[in-house]
C-alpha cells in the first residue's frame, strides 16, 4: 500500500523508505516497529499519503544536505592529509583515491596499486580486482599503504550484501536494527531469488571498519539470515 503511494509522486521505494527516515516516522506516531505502522496504514489509522509525504519531505532535507562538503569531501579527497585518510609509504603527496570496486574504510586490511596517470588506488587486500592483478606484472605496482587516524566525522560508503529466507518482516526486521544502531542509509533495495531466498542489497554510511563488522553481526542474528557480504558494486 505504501509502494503503491510512493509510485504515484515518481519517487522509488529505495529513495524514500531509508531507515532513518522510517524510524521518525515510527518515533512521532509512537509506534514500536514498522509492522505496527504499515498496520495503521492498513487499518486506515493513518493515511498512506501522509506518511509518503513526510517522506518526501525528509528525502528533500537529505538530498540538500549531500549536497553540502561534508559528503562533497569524500569524493574530492585527493592526497595526503587531504581527506582520503590513507598514507602511501614512500610516495609522498601522491593522488589518492579509495577505489570504487571494494570501499575501503578505516580499519580494513588495504593495498595501494599504482594505476597510469591517476595516481594510488586504495584496494581492501580481499578485493577481486587485487587478486585478479597479475603479479608479475603489477609486482612493482602495489605499494604499501595505511590509514590515517580516521576523523570519526568522516563518513564512507558500504554496501552490504544480505542472503535470508524470504520471511513476513525480515525487511521490517533489518531496516530496525540499522535505525537503531543509528546507521545513516543511502540505499535499500530487496528481490527474491530462484531459490525463494531474499536478497538484500543495503547501502550504509559508517566511519570505521568496525562499525561495519557490529552492523554485519547484529544483522547475523536475525532469523532466517544465512550471509551478510560487504559486496562489490
Ligand atoms: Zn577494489
């Protein structure tokens, strides 16, 4: 019903149900988890309209602010010292950049690979594209890098990659605990497999490694959750 609502203003579900935004939603109208609200809607307690309203409303305030440097900074981090957050051993004041492939974040295990003409590039040492790098080839092309003290400010994308029984509330259920832990998310979006498993696709905010790894294990425990991945785009 409220899909339904969120196809009729051109918005898609992904943009506007992000998890911070729900749990407002849930929070104003004193309601303890989203079965409750989409049962509201369902029971007409509260309009479906209204709720897609206030969503849009929220999607408008959150659109402006990743306009604003905070997020600008990630993406223009150039060099060292200079927001990347990562050090390149012997290279100094040398372009780099956090590759897209494996999003790197603070505390991941990372290599640097000397790419033509654009500088480092940051791989997680588990990327695919590393491995895939031909060693003889490239052995003098990898060079060593580690991270900065991260600034707790500074914000990287993940995206993570959930396989589960495809269950009444798993969605509920996961959109709870990323609202909980206070996790801004960019990005949802569920399909069901051959298989009749969920497949989860989750975009998160987070400063550290480890924020990730607590978000991957609370996300664990949910029942019917057989893996969680930090996916490759
Ligand atoms: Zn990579």
């Amino acid at each position: 019903m409220l899909e339904h609502e969120i196809k009729k203003t051109g918005y898609t579900a992904q943009q506007l149900m992000i998890p911070e935004t729900i749990e407002q939603i849930l929070r104003k109208n004193n309601f303890q988890t989203t079965d409750d609200l989409y049962s509201a809607i369902g029971f007409g307690g509260i309009p479906a309209a209204k709720v897609v309203q206030k969503m849009r409303e929220e999607y408008k305030r959150r659109t402006k602010k990743i306009e604003a440097p905070a997020v600008g900074s990630r993406h223009s981090a150039k060099n060292q010292g200079g927001g990347s957050g990562v050090i390149v051993e012997g290279l100094e004041g040398c372009l780099v950049r956090l590759s897209k492939c494996c999003r790197p974040i603070p505390g991941d295990d990372i290599v640097g690979y000397i790419t033509r003409g654009r500088g480092v590039s940051v791989h997680r040492r588990d990327c695919v594209n590393v491995k895939n790098i031909d060693s003889e080839q490239s052995e003098n092309r990898i060079v060593n890098v580690s991270w900065e003290n991260a600034s707790p400010a500074e914000r990287y994308c993940a995206d993570l990659l959930i396989v589960a029984d495809d269950r009444t509330g798993l969605l509920a259920d996961i959109i709870n605990i990323i609202s909980t832990m206070k996790i801004p998310s960019n990005a949802f979006n569920a399909r069901v497999n051959k298989n009749m498993e969920a497949l989860v696709n989750v975009g998160v905010e987070v400063s550290t490694a480890e924020q990730i790894d607590e978000l991957i294990a609370k996300l664990k425990n949910v029942s019917g959750v057989i893996s969680i991945t930090r996916s490759l785009q």
